[in-house]
C-alpha cells in the first residue's frame, strides 16, 4: 500500500501544472485584450456635443379669459294684443319681418262702429260749444248796447240837472232883486229837484247794467268751461277708440324673425296672453361664465371671440356689452355672467347653441417666446444669447412679458429668425457675465409674467393665450 502512494503523487502533481498553465494564459489574452481596446479607445477622435437653440418667431401675445354659454337674441318681446277680438291673422313661426310689418290682426268692425260714435259725439260737442258761444256773444252784444245808452241817458240827466241847477239860482237872484215872484223861484227849484231824480234814475240804471253784464259774463265763462270739458271728453272718447282700432293691428317692433305663435287664426284672444315672440336674431349674445378669480380683468367694450360647438373650427368677432353686478352660485361655485355680442347679420346662427366665449384682457402686439431655461440673468436684467455671424453669443436685454407652458413669453431687441442659445454643451458654461437663472419660468419677483399663456394660433402666425377662465365643470346658465 505505502510502494503504490509514491508513484501516484508525481502524476497529480503534473494535471496541477497544466491548470495553472490554462488559467495564466487566460489573464495574458484578457490583459491584452482590454489594453488594446483602451488604446483604441484613447486614439478614437472624441464626437463633439452640439449646442441646443431655438429659432426666434415674433408674434402677438394675448391672455385672455374664458367661459361657456349659450347664444340668445339680442332682443326678445313677446308680443300681446291690447285689445279683445276674434284674431284674423297671424303670422307664421319663422318668418323673417321687417320693422313695422303686421304681424297679427283682430276682426276691427266693432271697433270701427265705436270710432263713428265717438266721432259723432264730439261733433256734437263741438257744435253745443259753438252755439253756446254765438249765443253769449248775442247776448253781450245786447248788454253792451243798453249799457251804451244808459251812459247816454246819464250825462244827459246831469246836462239837464246842471241847467235847472242854473236856473233855480237865477230865479233866487231874480227874486232877491224884485224881478221874480216866490212862485217862480219855486217852480225852479221845483224843476231842478225833478232834474237831480231823473239823474239818480239813470246812474241806478246804469249800475243795474253793469252788474248784469258782469254777472252774465261769469256765467257765461261757467257755461263755457262746462262745454269745453264735455268737448275734451268726446275729444278723448275718439282718441281712446282710434287706438283701440289701431291696436287691432300689432306691428314688429323692429325687424327680426317670429320664434313662437301663442293662438291660431279665428280663435278669440284677449288681453292676458303671449300672441306670438318676434326675436331680433342680427345680433346674438353669450352669457359667458366667468370666474371670481378672473372677473377683475374684464370690462365693457374688451373685444372677444366665440367659439361654437356646432360650428366647429370657426370663432365669431364680439365685443364684451355687460358684466353682471353679482355672483350667481353654478354648483356652488361664484361666477361672474359676462355678456359678449356678436353679429349675425346673415343669420346664419341661432339661439340656444352653446359655445365658449374668449375675452382679451390683455396684448402684446410684438413678442417671441423661448424655452425658459434659455432666459439668463446678468446685471440684474434678464437676457438671451443671440448667436452673432461669428459663431459667437452675445447677450442681448429682454423684458418678459409672460409664460407659455414651459417657455418664457420676451420683448426685446431680438429680430425675428434670429438663434438663441438654450444650452450649451457639457462642460462650455456659459459667457461672462451671465448666469442661468434660478427655478426659471416662475412669477418671481419683479416679474410681470402673467399665469400660464398658452399658444394660440392667428393669420399673423401664432401667438399665446392663458388658458385661465372657467372650465365646462361649472356648467351652464341655467
């Protein structure tokens, strides 16, 4: 057993050699192998990274603010009969009338009967009136005359009592110088008191005449008055008829398109009910929902567009005409009814179609837009950098006026087409001077950024819109 241990020994000591051997040359070929891959490696030629820009387009930029509505006509009335009667015409659902065109019409032939009478009757009014007035004038006329010659038979009462009144004294003269008896003073005297009583008499008459006249004369304008009043009421009887009968005829108050009837020829109608609705469809409006949040940047006259579900790909020029004083709770959210109208001259839209109306609250006529970590700081301004013919960056000043997504709305000195860098590649930095800016595309101080513009396209060639109003969630008007 120990003879046959010793020779076995050499035989495993020899497999031993030719592992080792396998195992040393495995380590040599990779050694090589990765030594000539690092060489290669070193003496490829490095591939140099491109920096990152963006091509400067100018175009006008808007935030605007934005809700749902429905379009109703400008002006609706709902149009009644002011009379009662049995109705003759009517006009059809749909049709399209110009301003005074007769809609409706009740059977006028009663009402004509009621227009003769009244007409009589303030004939005959006026005829009373007439003749109560010939008759004062008759009878004035006859008062002035005696009154005319009452005065005449008075200063000649006084004629002949001022001669008596002469005599009488010559007589007394006579007598005292013995020329006439006392018989003939008496009869003097006498004569002259016969004198002063014709006088009294025809003053007394004169004053009896004067009364009268002006007693007649009050009465006279009494009667007058009374007369005049029973004319003004025939007068007025006849007004109120005519507008009866004209009120048999009902009139489009203005032009426009008859959207409901209320009642069918040859029934009765009266007063108390909707005859049919006429509908000023050359202008619709939109009751805009606008939220709490954005109603401070809306006023009257701002122009603004509407979009409609069943027009699509189409929006219609308007301009905001009323902003509602209050909030109305929609789903127990505050919001604002901002009126926009548009013109439907070619009625070519219609009332009830739903849409979002787009009001500009702000613009900018001349902007571009770049990536915002393109925008740098340097001295305290914002810049870009502007590649210049030589290859080169050059910063140039630029004032944000907005945000657009992850890109920074800028005014500037930057023409149109021009390159600006975004970044530059690992390791370039960048130019003196300037330096990223921190959490770029934020409102940060100074900013006058507006939040969140979007793109928006226009024949110009584009621009921006914040996307800010009320979403469809706040429902409609109800």
């Amino acid at each position: 057993m120990a003879i046959d241990a010793q020779p076995s020994r050499p035989a495993r000591r020899g497999r031993h050699r030719g592992l080792w051997f396998s195992l040393g040359f495995v380590v040599v070929a990779a050694a090589a192998a990765g030594g000539y891959l690092l060489i290669r490696s070193r003496s490829a030629p490095a591939t140099e990274e491109a920096p990152v820009t963006t091509t400067v387009a100018r175009a006008p930029y808007q935030v605007t603010v934005s809700g749902p509505g429905t379009l109703a006509p400008a002006r609706t009335v709902a149009l009644s009969p002011s009379v009662s009667g049995r109705l003759v015409r009517l006009a059809a659902v749909g049709d399209r009338v110009a301003e005074g065109t007769v809609l409706a019409e009740v059977d006028s032939a009663s009402f004509q009967r009621a227009v003769d009478d009244a007409q009589l009757s303030l004939s005959k009014a006026e005829a009373s009136l007439a003749a109560l007035r010939a008759g004062q004038a008759k009878s004035e006329a006859t008062t002035a005359s005696q009154i005319a010659a009452a005065r005449t038979a008075l200063d000649s009462a006084q004629r002949t009592l001022d001669q008596q009144t002469r005599a009488a004294a010559s007589e007394r003269t006579l007598y005292q110088l013995g020329g006439a008896s006392a018989a003939e003073v008496q009869a003097a005297e006498d004569a002259q008191t016969t004198a002063q009583e014709a006088l009294d008499r025809a003053r007394s008459d004169l004053d009896t005449l004067l009364q009268g006249q002006k007693l007649q004369r009050d009465a006279d304008a009494q009667d007058v008055a009374t007369s005049t009043v029973s004319v003004e009421q025939a007068r007025l009887s006849l007004a109120s008829a005519q507008q009866d009968l004209a009120n048999t005829v009902l009139e489009a108050p203005f032009a426009g398109v008859v959207s409901a009837t209320g009642a069918t020829v040859g029934e009765q109608v009266g007063t108390g009910g909707s005859l049919l609705t006429l509908v000023d469809d050359a202008r619709l409006e939109l009751d805009a929902q606008v939220d709490e949040s954005d109603i401070a940047q809306v006023d009257v006259g701002q122009s603004a567009t509407v979009a409609l579900d069943a027009v699509p790909g189409k929006t219609f020029a308007g301009e905001v005409v009323r902003i509602a004083p209050t909030a109305t709770l929609v789903s127990n959210i505050p919001i604002f009814y901002v009126t926009v109208q548009i013109d439907n001259a070619d009625g070519g839209l219609r009332g009830g179609m739903t849409g979002q109306a787009t009001v500009v609250v702000r613009e900018v006529a001349d902007t571009f837009q770049v990536p915002n970590r393109a925008v740098h700081s340097a001295n305290g301004r914002s810049v870009v950098l502007v590649r210049q013919p030589d290859g080169s960056y050059r910063p140039t000043a630029v004032t944000e006026v907005g945000t657009a997504g992850l890109n920074s709305v800028l005014t500037g000195d930057v023409p149109d087409g021009a390159t600006v860098l975004v970044s530059a590649p690992a390791g370039a930095g960048t130019p003196t001077g300037t330096s990223p800016r921190t959490n770029p595309g934020t409102n940060g101080p100074g900013s006058n950024r507006p939040p969140g513009a979007v793109p928006f396209v226009n024949p110009g060639g584009g621009g921006f819109r914040s996307p800010r109003g009320v979403s469809g969630g706040a429902g409609r008007r109800p």
